[in-house]
C-alpha cells in the first residue's frame, strides 16, 4: 500500500478438507480466526463476524434462524465458539417496531438481552443490528488501513466508486447503532449485487451466501485497496521527510531516558505503563514534513481514537541538534498546554447527559527522528494504543497519498468517546488489582525464590522485569511466567550485577520496555561456607561483589529512576537470617549478608523524603526450589551439621520452631507485603520468613 514495508498479497488460508468437517459455526469461528490473524486485515480486539444459521429452537424443537455474532470485547484472532452471542433473528425483526427514532436509538442495546437464543450468556455488542439486518447469511466487518484510507479521503464517496467499479456501495459517515443497522439493511436489499459497504471513515462491510465465499470476498476487496492504493499513491509520503532519525542505539537510550520522567509526570492520578516504537512507518511519519498538521488533525476510524484519543502530543525535539535537556525543559508547559485543550474540547461538545471528563493526558506521544510512546493503565493497553495509532499512521498515509486525509469532525469524535455505552462498558470494568500499573524488577530471577516473587508481583497485576546471569535459566523461567501473565507482563534480561555497566543496561531495559521502575527485589544470591583459615580471598570478594556491591549498584540505579518519577516505590532485600545471627564456618556469607541488611537502612534513611521505602525480608533454609541448595552449599552445610546432606530439609525443619518448611512461596508473600500500600507505612523493616529462630529475633 506503501512505500514502507510493501508487505506481500493477502492471499486466502481457506482450507476446504479441514472447512468440510465443520458444522456452520465452527466454519464462522474458522473464518473469524484466520481473518483475524492478519493485521492488514483487522486491527486487534476490532472487527465483527457473523452468519446467520438454521438451529432447532430448544423450546419448540423447530427450525429457527439464528445470528451468531461476535459478541461484546474479544479478538478475532483468539475467539472461540463461546465468544459468539447468538439471538433469534425473527426477535431482532420485531425489534423494530420498538425503535422511535435516531436520538433513542441507544435504548435499543436494552432489548437485545430478550432475543437472546439458548440462553447464550456472551453479551451482544452494540454492532448486532449491524450485521442482523444485511440481507446476506454470512457478514464480515473488518478495519483494514488500506479501506479505511480510502474512507477518510475527502472524496471517499467517488474514490469508492472508481475503485470498485459498483462492487462495493458507500454510506456516510454515522455513529455505530441501530440507525445505521436499518441503513445497511436498505442499501443491502435495494443492490443484490453488491460485495459490501464502506463506510465513511470508519471501515468496511462485506459479505457472502457461504463462510468461505464471505472470506474470501473480504480479502478479495482489502488486496484490491492495497493495489491500487500502492499503483497511485503519491511520492514521496507525508510530503517528505524533514529531519533524519537517529540511530537504533540511540533512538533507544532517549526513550528510556524520556520513559521514566514522562511517565512521572502522567502518572499521578494513576500509574501508567509505557511502551516505545520505532518501526519503519512511524519513523517515516515522526520525520515528515507533514507530521505536524496531520497529528494536528487527529484520527478517523472510531476503533482508533477510542484507543489513542483523538490526537496524539508532539514533543519538541531537533534530532539534528539533540538536546535532551531543552527537551524535558519543555515537557511541563507542554503537557499542560494539551490537558486545558483536552478539557476545552470536553466543555465545548459535551451533552447535558455527558460523563464528566477523564483524565486529560495524552496517550501517544510523537518524538521527531526518535519514535512514538504510548502509556496507558497497563502494559497490553499501552501497547494496543500504539498498534492502533501505527493504523491510522497508515491511513493518513493512503488518504493523502491519493486525495486529502479528513479526520472525523470533533463533535463526532467527542459523542463516539463519551457515548453512554462506552461509559456503561468502562463502568463495568473490573476493579484494579493492588498492584497494578507498578513496574517490578527482580534480581536472581531464574532462582525458585525469584521466581515466587515474580509470580507473586504478577498475580497483583504488576509488569515484571526478571534479570539474572544464568541465561538458560532466566528463558526457562521467563517461559513459564509469560505462560501464566502472558507476554505483555514478563521482560527479562542476562546481566551480572556486579557490574556497573550491566546494571545500567538492566534498568535502562526496564525503562524502554515498561516506562521505569516502582519496586525493586533485590534477591540475586550465592552462598558458600568454609572454616575461617579455609575462607578464600576470592571467595571472600565474591559473596562481596554478588551480596554487598551488586546490591549497592542495583538500589543505587533504582533510586535515581524513582527520584526522576516522583512516584515513591519501594525496595526488598531479600537477606538472610545469617544477616542477623552469625554461622560457624559462612564468615564470607554471613557478612555480605549483614552489609545487605543494613545498606537497606541506609537507603531507608535518604528514601523516605521521597517516598522509596525500603525493607528487608530474611529468609531461612529455603531449601525446595532453591538454585543454591541445589549446589556445593547443600552439601557445605550438610559437613557443618555434621548429617547427610539427603537429611538437610528435614535437619533446618525441625531446627525451627514452628517445625515447619520455610517454601519460597512463603518469601515471597513477604516481598509482596513490603511492595504493596499494606506495608505504605514500613520502612528500614525487616521480616523473618524462617519458620521462627529465636537467636534471629529482631531487637
């Protein structure tokens, strides 16, 4: 479509020998997967598909005409069968004669609940009517960027023609409802030869008399967008370039550098996580010369602007003369500038029924010769917001690459984002998890007490950077988290901890990849034992540099994160009762472990002004799941004890008090308290997770 990345022809992935042994709705949920695994085809979490298939009614035991429709939230891609609402159509048909009118038409979606086939309990989505009144069995609603760049040209209407010679008809631009159901029920029924609609900035209808017919057409229509939109687009894009980007390598360090500070400065009604692109298309548009007036105008299709609103904030930066300082000198003046315009545009369309304004900072944000971030309340959201304005990037693109690009009239905009629908649907959210919107990174985290914490910090909703310097395990380990918190949530990094440079890059990887940092657990950890005469220089230095310096280095690049947010956080150490009580024959051990403990008071004692708390947790003889015990410690201090080194678990048990297992999962319940507003008020703490050890009471 594109001088950018011509990506190859859409072509159909319609397998007839696996479709022949389907019944009808699984040949839909078919459809609805391979069209959504296609981007160029339907952007994530948008589009629609339905057929409308012969079903026995449970009650009368006739043949009955349903709609299986996608219904309310899902993607394409990953839907199942259950993410299908199902209604008798004969019901929505009678729906009719209970509409009264354009401005009624949201009472509609109140209806739909008693058309409901099989007491289905997947909720209908607003798009229902929709696809129930096409006069066609089979109905796709798709958002490809090449449709849609030819739906937001100033002359749509003529281009659509021109185009698609008849095939495809073209309705005006109309907020999605019941209305426009009725509309393309009209069109549907009045031109039997229609393949689909287009609508006016917003997408594309298609349509068929069988599953594979409906797909087929479907990608028939976006390849033929995608062609002649590439055979007549103009050269260069954007109107040029302006400026030239920086390199990767430094394209990265200023948006980790930006990340942490921006992130600050957006975040304190609530946390916001990041997320950084450099792609080729956003590149090609942050550098133009059109990039200005076009941002200015905001974005077209409503599945876009709900997600990214309505415009995104350019910062002002000369990547020919990069000044980062002048750049967050700036940022203030600026940002405030777009919250009283965001306001403004509230106060000037809102209606007397109008939610009251949400929070007015941007989502997207453009960086010339840099890229573009995008923060929102959590990390997949970010993300999407960012796919979602590359989308209208590309629209922008095709639109004035053949005509001229229109945005979708304020007004419009504002009855789209602040529709009672919308709101009813975020109202129906459910509540934030503790956690939430926090950017965690743990140290040692291949090791089974890293990886309670991460699992811990993940189930409370926290993004979670993992670091540790054996490579092999950290993937293990990263393999199973993203299996339980999926991928958006996990990052990890190989470093060693003990270096200075290493542990720059740890956190400069947490800040490219999440926006900064909110809770730091330090957990990375060795653990020798010898007679003091047998004690090594070098293994004395090693439980030095792992325990002692890398612990220093790791709080260190933290606290200057989280004094730049101006958002608090906290610190864990992950000690030792040995930091509390001395061992025969761990000298090394037991002393690096003291320095960590009261290194954690010292950071206490300068974090607090700030809001960084920092505590400790003391594990004891977390034997299970243990990458240490797993080695020489073990059976270090099985000769200690003088017992067997099999007998070890069962000797630290019943040395305790409670006579109880001390499991990481029990440390890591403890870094968890300290992290949360449950422990807002704990600071230079220490809590013994060690089944009770009178001698490592604290005094």
């Amino acid at each position: 479509m594109t001088s950018v990345n011509q990506p190859a022809a859409i072509t159909s992935l319609w397998d007839d020998s696996a479709a022949a042994a389907m019944s009808e709705p699984q040949r839909l949920l078919y459809r609805s997967n391979l069209l959504g695994s296609d981007l160029r085809i339907t952007n994530f979490g948008g589009g629609n598909t339905s057929a409308k298939i012969d079903m026995t009614d449970p009650l009368s035991g006739e043949q009955v005409e349903v709609l299986w429709v996608k219904g309310s939230g899902g993607d394409l891609g990953s839907i199942k069968l259950d993410g299908f609402s199902t209604l008798y159509m004969s019901k929505l048909h009678e729906l009719k004669n209970r509409y009264r009118g354009l401005a009624l038409e949201d009472e509609m979606v109140a209806y739909l609940p008693h058309c409901t086939f099989d007491l289905n309990p997947r909720a209908a989505s607003i798009d229902t009517p929709l696809h129930a009144y096409i006069d066609r069995k089979h109905v796709d609603h798709m958002h490809p960027d090449s449709v849609i760049a030819i739906a937001a040209c100033k002359n749509s209407e003529a281009l659509t023609a021109k185009i698609f010679e008849g095939e495809l008809g073209w309705l005006p631009w109309q907020r999605p409802g019941y209305d426009l159901g009725l509309k393309l029920e009209a069109v549907s029924q009045g031109n039997p030869a229609l393949k689909g609609i287009i609508l006016e900035g917003h997408g594309l209808f298609t349509w068929g008399d069988t599953a594979k017919a409906c797909y087929e057409t479907t990608l028939a229509i976006i390849q033929r967008a995608e062609s002649w939109l590439a055979a007549n687009s103009r050269q260069p894009s954007f109107g040029g370039a302006r400026v030239t980007s920086l390199p990767a390598a430094e394209r990265a360090a200023l948006a980790a550098r930006l990340m942490p500070l921006l992130r600050g400065k957006i975040s304190k009604d609530e946390f916001k996580l990041g997320h950084f692109d450099d792609s080729a298309a956003v590149l090609e548009f942050v550098c133009s010369n059109d990039l200005a007036p076009l941002a200015a105008l905001g974005t077209s299709c409503p599945d876009h602007f709900l997600r990214t609103k309505i415009r995104p904030f350019l910062i002002d930066f000369d990547p020919t003369k990069p000044d980062f300082d002048r750049l967050v000198s700036g940022l203030d003046v600026a940002l405030e500038a777009y919250r009283a315009d965001y306001i403004a545009y509230h106060t000037r369309c809102k209606r007397d029924n109008s939610p009251a304004v949400r929070d007015a900072n941007p989502i997207i944000y453009l960086i010339p010769g840099v890229g573009m971030l995008s923060f929102a309340k959590d990390k997949a959201t970010a993300r999407i917001a960012g796919e979602f304005y590359v989308n209208a990037i590309n629209v922008m693109r095709g639109a004035n690459g053949v005509d001229t690009y229109v945005g979708l009239p304020e007004q419009e905009a504002f009855d789209i984002e602040y529709w009672l629908l919308e709101e009813a649907k975020l109202q129906r959210m459910p509540k934030p998890k503790s956690l939430a919107g926090r950017i965690a990174l743990v140290t040692g985290g291949a090791g089974g007490i890293g990886q309670a914490v991460a699992r811990q910090l993940l189930a409370e909703g926290a993004c979670v950077m993992l670091t540790d310097i054996d490579g092999e395990a950290l993937a293990e380990a990263h393999a199973g988290l993203v299996k339980v918190a999926g991928k958006d949530s996990v990052a990890t990094i190989t470093a060693n901890i003990t270096s200075e440079q290493a542990v720059d890059g740890i956190l400069e990887a947490a800040a490219l990849r999440f926006g900064g940092i909110d809770l730091l657990v330090s957990n990375a950890g060795i653990a020798s034992s010898a007679a003091l005469e047998d004690t090594t220089l070098e293994s004395w230095e090693r439980n030095q540099a792992i325990l002692s310096t890398g612990y220093f280095l790791v709080s260190r690049a933290s606290f200057r994160i989280m004094k730049q947010q101006q958002m608090g956080g906290s610190m864990v150490f992950v000690a030792s009762k040995n930091g509390l009580v001395a061992s025969a024959g761990a000298s090394a051990y037991c002393t690096a472990k003291a320095a960590e403990i009261h290194l954690a008071r010292c950071i206490a004692l300068e974090g607090a002004p700030l809001g960084i708390r920092v505590n400790v947790v003391n594990p004891d003889a977390v034997i299970k799941g243990s990458k240490i015990w797993d080695g020489k410690w073990k059976e270090e201090r099985a000769a200690s004890n003088k017992i067997e080194a099999d007998d070890v678990e069962d000797f630290y048990r019943k040395r305790s008090l409670l006579k109880l297992s001390v499991l990481p999962e029990d440390i890591a319940e403890a870094v968890y308290f300290f992290s949360s507003s449950k422990a807002g008020k704990s600071t230079g703490n220490i809590i013994n997770v060690d089944a009770g050890n009178a001698a490592a009471f604290t005094r």
